[in-house]
C-alpha cells in the first residue's frame, strides 16, 4: 500500500488515473510564464509534464484517512460509466477504483465519510455507481460532506453560467443529487470539525465553495488542497491559476494564504491531482515558495 502516518492518522492515496489530461500548460495554465516549463526544475518531468509531448500530466485519486476508528475519503475521482459529452476524456471510463480501494483494506460499505472538497467533474465521480439503470450511492453508510456554496452554484435549478459552460454537464444529476435524494449529504458552510484531528474550511476561488482539509495530530500537520493546486509550477507561481478557476482573484488569495500557513507549520500540501510523489513540503522564498522535499508516496510509475 501506498502509505504514510501522521500523528495518529493513517493516510493512504487510491489511485484512479494517471497519465495526460490533454492539455498543453500554456492552455492548463494560461497565465503561467514559459520559462516555468521550458526551464523548469528538473522534478517537472516526467511526472508534471510530458517533455516530448508538451502535455501536462495529472493524477486522479482518492486520499483515504484512517482517524479516530473512522474510514474517510478525500474526493472520488472521475467515477465509471458517465456522460461527459464535453469532457470526452472522463466520458465512460472503466478503471479498476473499487478494486484499488479493496487493495488498502476497504470496501464500500465500509466508508464513514466522504468529502468532496468541491463538486467539479473529477472529485465526485465515485460517490455514485451505475445500478442496472440508476445512479446510487457507492458508499451506502457514509455521510458525504458537500460544501453548500459549491452545491447550490452547480444546481442546475439555480441557473448559475459557471466558467466551465457545458463542462460539469450531467455531474450534478448523476453524481450529487443521487446522495442528497438518499439523505446522506451534510451541507456544510465557513467550516466543519469533523473529528479532533481534522477539519474543513472555505478557500473559494476555484469554485465558490472550494475548500481544503486540515489535519493535526500530535506534531503533524497537513493540508489536503483539493484543485488549489494542479501542478507544482503553482507552489512557485503562487499567482498562476489553472484554466478552470471560477474567481482568479479569489483563487490567488487563497493559494497564498494556504501555501504560507503550510510553510510557517511545517505541514505537507497534498493536491488532488500530483502524480509523482503526490505531496511536498514547502518553505517561503521570498513573494513565492519552494519545494522543501516531496512525500515518501511511491510515484504512480514504480507502482506498475
């Protein structure tokens, strides 16, 4: 298993996918400079970035947390058999994730708690599967966590015209509405305790209800960051937003507030989607951050 200890709580990452997401960093990250990826460090490749392609590359995958005898998971991926009409590359995938998640010791009628950090189309995929003709929850015992900012603005019966346009199509109705009709959401706003050793909170810009998980236990500290950073390049480019971000602004103040709460408590920042070794310790340099060193997570390469 691919695995670390924190403190007293047992993180251990679940992959999905690896591999490009179809995307040249100059579309990824439009406000990026082109010395960060021509002349970047030499950890960029190949696990940020295909050099020979010019493709970024990104992993899809859970964070499962073992804390205080409960079973937790940190986002769920892409999920298998949806309808991406304007996301072909996650439209009817068939990954091995259950399987994967059985590896580590869990099934899902073992989930306590499920977190979507926010509710784009790679990070709520599994809270539902495919049951002859209905979307149900994947996770039957598991109370799901959905920030409420992030849940009415992709309801479409809200009306919102998010960034993405058509992007999220279908996400709502097949991935989050399913787990609200079967009452096991909780709607949560600002922040949330969930335990002695971890505890969510805000940080908009992404989406209006983006938000990251920390975790302190003993001397340990972590931050789980969701989409506030794709790519390492961000760490040092603290202003450079993905294409995606709803409120670049937003999204700025909250990478730096994030990122200089990380390096003043010695806390590892653990992304959604780094492939490599998934996670890094960073220090203030100057306006920016560096990369102190990487998390001991095996990179998906030596995995296979």
């Amino acid at each position: 298993m691919d695995q670390i200890e924190l403190g007293d709580v047992t993180v251990t990452r679940v992959w999905e996918y690896y591999g490009s997401v179809e995307m040249t960093p100059e579309i990824f990250f439009p406000e990026s400079p082109r010395h960060a990826w021509e002349n970047g460090p030499e950890w960029l490749t190949p696990h940020f970035l295909d050099s020979e392609s010019n493709i970024v590359n990104s992993a899809i995958q859970t964070w499962l947390l073992r804390s205080e005898g409960r079973t937790i998971l940190v986002d769920t991926g892409v999920g298998n058999h949806k309808e991406r009409p304007y996301a072909p590359v996650w439209s009817h995938l068939s990954t091995d994730f259950l399987a994967n998640l059985a590896r580590a010791g869990v099934q899902p009628e073992d989930v306590d708690v499920v977190i979507n950090t926010h509710l784009h189309i790679d990070h709520v995929g599994w809270n539902t599967y495919l049951d002859d003709r209905s979307w149900v929850p994947t996770f039957p015992n598991a109370t799901y966590l959905m920030p409420k900012d992030d849940f009415d603005f992709w309801n479409p019966e809200n009306g919102q015209k998010p960034l993405l346009g058509r992007g999220n199509q279908n996400v709502f109705e097949d991935s989050v509405a399913p787990v609200h009709a079967a009452g096991q959401t909780l709607l949560w706003e600002n922040s949330h305790q969930i335990d002695a050793n971890l505890r969510l909170d805000l940080a908009p810009g992404h989406t209006p209800g983006s938000s990251v998980l920390t975790l302190g236990s003993g001397s340990d500290r972590a931050v789980f960051v969701g989409d506030m950073l794709h790519n390492p390049v961000q760490i040092l480019h603290p202003d450079v937003n993905s294409c995606f971000c709803e409120n670049p602004a937003e999204a700025v103040a909250s990478r730096r507030k994030v990122l200089g709460w990380a390096a003043d408590n010695n806390a590892l920042v653990i992304p959604a989607h780094l492939g490599g070794h998934g996670a890094a310790e960073v220090t203030r340099q100057g306006d920016a951050f560096g990369i102190k060193g990487w998390a001991p997570f095996a990179p998906y390469s030596e995995q296979r």
